[in-house]
C-alpha cells in the first residue's frame, strides 16, 4: 500500500512539474518582451499585420505579461508560435 501511495504522490508531483512548466513556457517563455508600459503596446491587429507581412499565416494574437504571442503557419505551412515585443512587433522568440 506504502508503494502504491508513493506511486501516486510522484506522480501527482511530476505532473504538477510538467504542467508548471508548460504555463511558464506558453506565457513568453518565462520573460517578459519589453519592458514598456501596456500604454506604447500596438494592437492585437497591428502585431497580426506585422507577423503577416513577415509571411506568416496568422491564427490568434493575444498580449499577455508584457509579451505578444502569435499563433501561425510559417511559408513551408509549419505550426509556429511567435512570441513579439508588443511595442514594435519584433521576434524575440519562436517555438
């Protein structure tokens, strides 16, 4: 019983790890892109317009933590996140 309880708390602890981690990693990899105020921050529309100019096939935008994250195709049709400074539209990361 003392293994199966054990089992199951490693478990429950791995996942909670995992899960953690992927929170930290979907929200701008953990670092915020600019340091600007949200007031100097372009649109959702303006950073998809960017992204598209750039050849990219946009999904979704959001800004979230001082960070843009758009979801994309790139030319060759590959799923792509972009993670952008909201001021100016710069990749500062991809995934």
């Amino acid at each position: 019983m003392r293994t199966v309880t054990r089992l199951a708390a490693t478990a429950a602890a791995i996942t909670i790890v995992a899960l953690g981690a992927a929170g930290a990693h979907a929200s701008s990899l953990g670092r915020p892109c600019t340091a600007s105020p949200e007031s100097q921050y372009l649109s959702a529309a303006d950073l998809q317009a960017k992204a598209e100019a750039q050849g990219y096939t946009v999904s979704r935008v959001k800004i979230a933590k001082a960070c843009g994250e758009i979801y994309a195709r790139d030319k060759a049709g590959a799923r792509v996140e972009l993670f952008v400074d909201p001021t100016n539209g710069t990749i500062v990361a991809t995934n």
